[in-house]
C-alpha cells in the first residue's frame, strides 16, 4: 500500500453502500489491510452495514480522491472492522453506478504473469450475444460462459460455475452491442456460493484501458435510459 494512501485515525471517510453516503471516521487500522470505522449514522441513527457484501470506501488527498472496497468483518469498541478487498484506485463516482442487467460473459482465469494481455482487445465479432444461463467448461475448454448480473464502470458481478477464489484474475469479454465486443482483466474480490452448483462472483477491474471505460460507461447510460432506471 503507498504511503500517500495510508489512513490515519481521526480522518472522515465516505462509505458508499447500494447506492447511498454515509460520514464516518477511522478509529484505528490494527493492520494494513484493515480498518475500524466509527458507524455510520443518518437522521440520527446508526445504520448497520451489511453483513458479507462489499462497500466502497471514498477518501481524500492533495492529490485527488480514492477509493477501495471493503467488507465488514465484526463490530468492537464501538466501531465497524472492515477488511480491505480490492486495490486502491483513483476515485470516480461513475465507477459506483451499478447496472442491474442479464448479459453473457466469458470468463477465463488468467495465468501468472499474463494480466494486462487484453486491455486493449475490442470491437470484435460475437456470435449471437444473448441473455442465456451459465455454462460449465467442458474438458479442455479454459473459457466459462457466464452471466453478468450487474455491471459497473468499475468491475461486475456475474454467475458462474467455477468457484474463482478471491484475489485471482481473470480476463472477461462481453459483448456491450451486437457485433462489438470488450476484453478486460478483473480481479476476484468476492465469491459467494448460490446453490445448484453456481457462485456469484463480485469483480474488480484493473489496469483499464480508459477508452474502453468510457465505452463500459456509455453502454450503461444508455440503457439506463432506454429501460428508464438510474443506478445513481
């Protein structure tokens, strides 16, 4: 962790959780992949976070503002621990609009020393791109048919098969519009089991190339007003 990212006790923070802000302040960080947090409060009273779900934290510095994500992992002298789950990275509330959706994704786990090979692979032919159901690799396959269950210009969860541990990479590519397809590595920062054999796998992305960014972003936009919802 850089130092310039380092927080210190007494500093304010905002804690993103579905789509709200709340003001909070460090306690303490017993170690350096976690945090005590005093609770957040709205109107007055205290909110709970989540108990196993992901929260983004939003803080400041002379150079801009970043963010992580993080998990609530217990409460103590009066104050939240979390533990850090994602890498820090610049903030841009854009990356915080989630787009609920059910698209196709194929997912290949990235091995060592291969991560950044498909950032700037797009605007490639996809055959037939159209909400379906998971389906497991079969024998000598390295690529997953998934699920996208909602999108962001940050990262994705999808539905999977596999079970992707946390902190592996993986390369996904999707089809934003028929005919045009993005690459992009990710990070597996959550992996939760669904049943009937499926996980639900929350994922980061990483070294983005910024025009695909913008194009994950207007895809997003765009069908938010062409259905009507706003994930702001």
């Amino acid at each position: 962790m850089d130092s310039i990212n380092i927080l210190s006790p007494g500093e304010h923070i905002d804690v993103l959780v579905q789509g709200s802000k709340y003001h909070c302040s460090v306690l303490a960080m017993p170690e350096l992949d976690e945090l005590l947090l005093t609770p957040p409060v709205s109107g007055g009273k205290v909110v709970r976070l989540p108990d196993d779900d992901l929260v983004g934290i939003v803080y400041n510095r002379a150079t801009g503002s970043y963010s992580f994500m993080a998990m609530k992992t217990g409460e103590e002298d009066g104050g939240v621990r979390l533990t850090i789950k994602s890498p820090i990275s610049k903030y841009q509330r854009r990356d915080f609009v989630r787009f609920d959706t059910m698209m196709p994704v194929k997912v290949r786990m990235l091995e060592e020393g291969e991560e950044g090979l498909g950032l700037s692979r797009y605007a490639q032919i996809y055959d037939n791109p159209t909400p379906g159901k998971p389906r497991p690799m079969e024998e000598g396959e390295s690529t997953e048919e998934c699920v996208i269950v909602d999108l962001s210009g940050g990262g994705a969860r999808f539905d999977a098969h596999g079970e992707y541990k946390p902190g592996s990479v993986v390369e996904c590519t999707m089809a934003l519009r028929r005919g045009e397809e993005v690459t992009v590595d990710a990070i597996v920062i959550q992996s939760d089991k669904l049943g009937n054999g499926l996980y639900r796998i929350r994922t980061q992305f990483v070294s983005l190339d910024e025009h695909i960014r913008r194009k994950v972003i207007k895809f997003i936009f765009d069908e938010q007003i062409r259905i009507g919802t706003s994930g702001i």
